[in-house]
C-alpha cells in the first residue's frame, strides 16, 4: 500500500497536536496496540540527519496522535521540511509523508 500524503502547517509558539485514525477499506480502524508508530522530519529528503524523531503509540481502534511541543516547533531550522510516519511491528508499513510547514503566529 502506498502512503497516503498529508501536508501539515505548524504554528511558531505553538504545540502542535494531530489525531489521526487509521482504517481499513470497509472503514474499521486497524488494531495499533502491538505496533510502533514513528514519525520523522527533516530539511530535505537528502538529509542523513532528522530534526526531530518521536514515537507514538495507538489503540486498538487504528487511533493515534501526533504531538510537538511549541519547543520543537521552534526548533526547527527550517520554515519548510518533509516528515514521514512509519508503523513497525504487527503492521510494517509508511503510513503518512508530506510536507510540514513552520509558520509565524499572526497573533504576535
């Protein structure tokens, strides 16, 4: 299966929190408690080094979320980079990639 691409656009000064579910074909969420969930960005896709690597965890309802600290936000040195999500474990799988924009606040 071909991962599905999904752009995010995060806010400096701001967390940033995604929940996703993942489903199958007849829209029943598959079953992540025994899987690992990693989502990594960088610059570029030619970069050997990530930014920034966390791991998550969903149930058993195909439910997970995406979370960065307004911290990390900032700490990107890039106002644009890439990211992907990878399932390991009962489903082996690159589950999501796209582009993650940094953004100014429009408040500040």
């Amino acid at each position: 299966m071909a991962a599905g691409t999904y752009n995010i656009t995060a806010e400096r000064n701001q967390a940033l929190q995604i929940d996703i579910q993942y489903k199958d074909d007849q829209d029943v969420g598959f079953d992540l408690s025994t899987t690992t969930i990693t989502i990594t960005v960088k610059d570029n896709a030619a970069d050997t080094t990530a930014a920034f690597v966390d791991v998550f965890s969903g149930d058993a309802d195909g439910n997970f979320t995406i979370a960065m600290s307004s911290s990390v936000v900032n700490g990107f040195p890039f106002n644009q980079g890439i990211y992907y999500i990878d399932l390991t474990g009962t489903i082996e799988t690159r589950l999501l990639e796209g582009k993650i924009q940094i953004t100014d606040n429009s408040a500040y």
